[in-house]
C-alpha cells in the first residue's frame, strides 16, 4: 500500500519547522549520551558522595563473620580453585535441602573467580574477603551512576 504522498505526486511533505537559532529546546534528550555535558557537568562531587556511601555501608562489616549468602559464595570459590572449568558443578545444602549449584547461581561468574584469588591470596580471612565484596558493591554504583547520567538530570538522586 502506497502512502498518500506517493499516490498523488503534487503533494509534498513539509520537514517540522527547526526553532530559531539560539534557543534551546524545552525538554533535554535524556536518552543519547551528549559527551560535551557530561564534561561540563560537575561529577567529580557525586563520585566523592558515592564513594562515602559506599565506604559507610561497607566498612563498618569488613570485620564481621561469615554468614548467609557469604557461606554458598565461599564454595563456589573452593569449587573454582579445585575445577576452575567446572565452578558450579556440585551440590550444596540449603534450606535443608539438596541443591545443584548451577540451577541456584544468581551471581556473576566474574564475582566467583574474584572472590576465589582472594581465597587463593589471604585464605579465609574475613576483612580482605569482605574488602572484594566491597569492591564490587562500589562497581555497581559507579556503573548505576554512569547509567543515570545518561537519563536524568540528578544521577545521583537515581543512583
């Protein structure tokens, strides 16, 4: 099916009027990544704010035990130093019951193989294991950041 315009060919399409030079549009493009804003916008101030969050919620618990989740992320790293072809090829106990690792693994594989040179470097001490975590926890709020930028005016608020 042919469009009105190639139907009749004296009628033509105008292209929207382009506003006057010098005016800015209304609402910003949140969704393309203009690079000259975000040098001009002052982010150095928020990544120092989301380094502080980040320290504040994880270093206060570098020193504490193991525990919870900390337990099933410790095998998969022993798994990784024993197979590391095979890292979630065994079962565990949870709940009570019998699991295969590989049907219940919601983390990254990098976070295993990570958390398993730290295992390989410092054994199983609690403050440098938990220091990897928290490395990773900071990735995640540099990369929420980087992402906020690019569809908000207040990236940290989003972050």
């Amino acid at each position: 099916m042919k469009s009105p315009a190639e139907n009749n060919p004296s009628m033509t399409t105008l292209p929207a009027p382009a506003p006057p030079p010098g005016e800015r549009q209304s609402e910003p493009n949140y969704g393309s990544f203009d690079e000259s804003g975000f040098r001009s916008r002052r982010w150095l101030p928020d990544l120092a704010v989301l380094t502080v969050i980040v320290l504040v919620t994880t270093v206060p618990f570098l020193n504490k035990a193991f525990h919870v989740d900390d337990f099933y992320y410790l095998q998969v790293a022993q798994q990784i130093l024993k197979d590391p072809w095979r890292p979630f090829d065994f079962e565990v106990v949870a709940q009570g019951r019998i699991v295969y690792v590989f049907d219940n693994n919601l983390s990254p594989p990098l976070f295993s193989y990570v958390l398993a040179l730290g295992l390989l470097a410092f054994g199983e001490n609690e403050i440098p294991l938990h220091a990897i975590m928290s490395l990773f926890t900071a990735c995640v709020a540099g990369a929420t950041y980087a992402l906020s930028v690019r569809f908000t005016p207040r990236p940290l608020l989003a972050t």
